[in-house]
C-alpha cells in the first residue's frame, strides 16, 4: 500500500538497524541455543504483515492450503507492518528467523544485504515467465531471494459522471490531463487528487510521472524529471489540485474521490473495496497519462516477496520452498489477485485476469513496463526515495522552482 510504502518510522528503523553486524549471526543460524536448525519438520513457522481482515484470513487460507500440499502445519504470525522489520532483525540477530518470510519488495535487497536470506535458485526456484520488474525487486547481486506471487501499481480513477457533464474524456497525456483537470474544478471540487506528502508515499505516487518522462532515481537533478514536476506545480498552480495534497495521505486521496471533491485521482487497486461501497458511484480506471501520445508508461511495482531465511535447517528449507512455489502457482496467483484486488505477476496469466476483472485493466496494462523501486539502486534505494519528496516538497510549496528544488535535494 502504498500498498507499498509503509511508515517513515518503519523505513528509517530499517536503514539505522542495517548498519549492525547482523550477517554473521543471520548466516551462522545453525547453530547455537535459539537457532531453528533443529526441531520438528513437520511445522514451519511463517512471518508476514497482513494482520487484518481481509488480508489475514485471504493469505491464512492460502498458506494452509500450501502446508498441506508440501506436508507441514503452517504456525503463522501476521504483525503490523510497521514492526515487521524490526523483528525480523532481531530474529536474524538471536538466531530465531522463521522458515518462511514475506517482505514488502522494495526491502527485499536490503534484508538480502544482511546475509538472512536464502537463495532461491539454491532451493530449486526460477521466476521463468514474470513480469521483469517484479523479478528486479526480489533480486540481489544477480541471486534470487524471493518469488512475489501478486503485485500492485497505481493509475488513474475517473468519476463518470463529473466527466461526463463536463464533457471530458479521461486524459491520456499530459497535456490533456492539464486541460481536462482544469475543466473539471469547479465549486468544491478538484479536478484531480493526488497524494505528495514528505515521506515514501509521496514519491511513490510521483515516481510514474518522473520515470516516464525518462528521469532517473540515480540523479534527479535532471530536465526531465524537471519537467514532471512542473507539470505537479502547474496542477496546483492552476487550482486544480489541493494545496492539501501536500499533506494527503492515498487513503485520504480516496476520500476525495468518493466525496465527489475530486473527479479524478491517482491511486490503486487497493482502493475498489471503499469506493465499491458507495453503489452511487460510477468510475473508472485507466493508465497514467504520458508525457505524450505514444510514450510508454513507467509505472512502480508494489506487492510482497515470499523469502526462506538462513535457518541452518535444511529440510525446512526444502519444505518452505515447496510452499513459496505453491503461493506463485498460476491458480494461487490469479485466485489471491482476484481476493486481494491485485494483479498476477507472471506475464502469461495478465490478459486472461484483465479480461476477468475489467476495472482492473488500466493497472494491467501497465506491468509489463513496470519498474522496482529497488531496481537501479538496491539498498540505496531510501535515500533516493528522500530525495525525490523532498525536492517536490519544495517546489509545491513555492520554495524553490522544478529545477533548482531537484538541484539541492539531490546535493543534500
């Protein structure tokens, strides 16, 4: 959620706590008192996040149902989001690593980078068959850590009806997204929402209009993500995006949108499950406009990866794979996109769950150009991440034009 981006406060802990020496002690896990290397093969112990409804239940279903098929009892333990990765580094530090671990994708590399992940392609794994850009975040040095069996982008939601009595058509590039915003502000309502707070949120919602335009996380202090973030400035500029956007989180995007104070919005999947509750309300989605007619659209990959860790027990590791490749099954992927209002990853089962789930056709269309958050900086990636909302921070708010706003974060 972003579906993909979770609390500062998370990813901060995560970039503090790296810089112990946790690679001995995540590689050293077979041995010693609170090591998983012995015990009962029979249970596997798995860690995730999706500690509320309907994610919790959903996922259960689907791990038990995996166990059973590679012969195992499942214990499960869902946390919040925000404290998963503390645990998981205290679990490699006292030796304590479950035997199957979900991680949001874009820590992937950076918990690879401490040693307590196993390689897949060690364990019999390929991802023969995915979408690029979800095998590039669940890879690390060129070796395989996990297998994501379901992902998630954003798009953009249009109000039929506010288009409608506008007489607008939902924008497909820039320019008409400018035009079209404009048309449809009027009285209380914007004519298009998005979420740019100072923190990862933010940046993953600007992400698809910088990489689009051809700009690049390694420097952002360039004319064209210049020019995306002008287009940002001239949408609020203009009025047609609230000054609150600064602040906004999606889910208060969402809001917006369902209100009727806002007739489009960027945002995702996740978000059908609130809007489907008003029966009154009639959108769609399509893909993010582009920089112009005929240009790709380089969207961001959300979702979680399914890892084993370095437990030091190798049969369990052998049991945990078996259950990883049962959750990325083609049935299990299209049957968890379907119960999760997300997407299947391997690029053979798109068109069919597109042709199954039309609202979900504007996010569809976009995974095959895709990208990894991590895909170009690895564990760097959060510092890029900063740099990025911190720049369009600045510009928003008046404090420093595209360029100049882009220039300083980047040299910060």
């Amino acid at each position: 959620m972003i579906r993909s981006s979770r609390s500062r406060r998370a990813q901060a802990a995560l970039a503090s706590m790296l810089t112990l020496p946790l690679a001995l002690s995540a590689c050293g896990g077979g041995s010693g008192g609170g090591s998983n290397s012995g015990g009962d093969s029979s249970t596997l112990r798995v860690l995730d996040y999706y500690n509320n409804d309907p994610g919790k239940t959903v996922w259960q279903k689907a791990l038990d149902a995996c166990g059973q098929q590679a012969g195992v009892t499942i214990q499960r333990e869902a946390v919040p989001g925000a404290s998963l990765i503390q645990k998981v580094l205290q679990q490699a530090s006292s030796k304590t690593l479950p035997d199957v671990l979900m991680l949001d994708n874009p820590e992937l590399q950076q918990i690879a980078q401490t040693g307590a992940l196993t390689p897949l392609n060690d364990l019999g794994l390929k991802a023969d068959g995915y979408a690029e850009g979800v095998v590039s975040a669940s890879t690390y040095e060129g070796k395989l850590y996990g297998l994501q069996p379901i992902t998630n982008t954003i798009g953009l939601f249009a109000n039929k009806d506010l288009l409608a009595k506008a007489g607008v058509t939902p924008p497909t590039t820039w320019a008409e997204l400018r035009t079209a915003a404009k048309k449809l502000t009027s009285g209380s309502t914007y004519g298009l929402a998005f979420s740019a707070p100072a923190n990862y949120e933010g940046t993953w919602q600007f992400l698809p209009f910088m990489w689009s335009n051809g700009g690049d996380e390694k420097n952002i202090a360039t004319p064209e993500t210049a020019q995306a973030l002008q287009l940002w400035v001239d949408l609020m500029n203009d009025g047609s995006v609230s000054k609150s956007a600064l602040n906004w989180t999606q889910a208060d995007v969402n809001d917006q949108f369902r209100a009727g104070k806002a007739a489009m919005m960027v945002n995702g999947p996740w978000q059908f499950p609130t809007l489907d509750e008003d029966k009154s309300l009639k959108y769609e989605v399509v893909k993010i406009p582009a920089p112009a007619a005929g240009k790709p659209v380089v969207a961001p990959l959300g979702g979680e990866t399914w890892t084993v860790p370095q437990t030091g027990n190798k049969d369990k590791q052998a049991k945990a794979a078996k259950v990883v490749a049962c959750l990325n099954s083609d049935d299990n992927q299209l049957s968890l996109a379907k119960d999760t209002q997300t997407i299947p990853t391997k690029s053979a089962l798109l068109a069919k769950f597109s042709s199954s789930n039309p609202n979900m056709a504007g996010f569809v269309d976009q995974i095959p150009t895709a990208r990894a958050r991590t895909g170009e900086l690895g564990a760097d990636w959060p510092k890029a991440a900063t740099k990025i909302y911190t720049a369009f921070q600045s510009a928003l708010t008046g404090q420093a034009a595209p360029a100049k706003a882009l220039e300083q974060a980047q040299n910060g």
